[in-house]
C-alpha cells in the first residue's frame, strides 16, 4: 500500500515506520505514547518527516502538515537515501541470517547443576 501514497500519516510505531522508510514514503507522525514518541522525534531528527501533537490534530491542521511535508524537497531528498540504505540491509531475511551466524558461534548455554 505505501508504495502506491505520497505521505503516510502514523502512529509511529516501529513496524510502520520501517515500512515507510523502505517505501521512501514522508511520514507524518503523530505519537501516543513515550516509545512512539521517541522514533517520531528521531523521523524529525533525521529529516524523514514532520511530527503533529494529538492534542494539536485538527483536520486543518492535518491538512496543512501534509501539505507542507510534501512541499519538502530536502525531505524527499533525505527519504530516498535512507530508503536505499534499509533495502541494501536486507530486510528479514538477512537478519535472521545475521541471528543465526551469531547462534552458531555462540557457545551453548550451560544447564545449572545446582539444586
């Protein structure tokens, strides 16, 4: 579905938001909890989007963010590079290669003997 929008208004949770990034869709994140809040603040940071209080979102609000989020060209710049960075990572599969190769040099844990 995010290949197919030009801006993605989330929650930001984790799962969305790499979606959107291996997507190179601008995110508008309005956040509703301290974790959340913390990768919207880091979508800021990292110039991949805007943030919207929940307490501020009012459908002219709404609007007016996206509208200008898209108007953003250094955002569309940034999302492209950090997209083709994520899709060189690999994605699923290489990390359950990469957990794998760590399981395979790691010694076995030790049963306790103790009683």
């Amino acid at each position: 579905m995010l290949a197919h929008v030009d801006a993605f208004v989330t929650h930001a949770g984790m799962n969305s938001t790499m979606e959107a990034l291996a997507a190179g869709v601008p995110m508008l994140a309005i956040a509703r909890t301290p974790e959340t809040q913390t990768t919207a603040d880091r979508i800021v940071e990292l110039g991949l989007g805007r943030t919207l209080a929940p307490a501020d979102t009012t459908a002219d609000r709404l609007r007016a963010a996206v509208a200008e989020l898209l108007g953003d060209a250094s955002v569309r710049r940034r999302l492209s590079a950090v997209r083709d960075e994520v899709r060189k990572a690999g994605g699923a599969p290489a990390a359950v290669d990469a957990v794998e190769a760590r399981l395979v040099r790691s010694p076995s844990p030790r049963t306790s003997t103790r009683r």
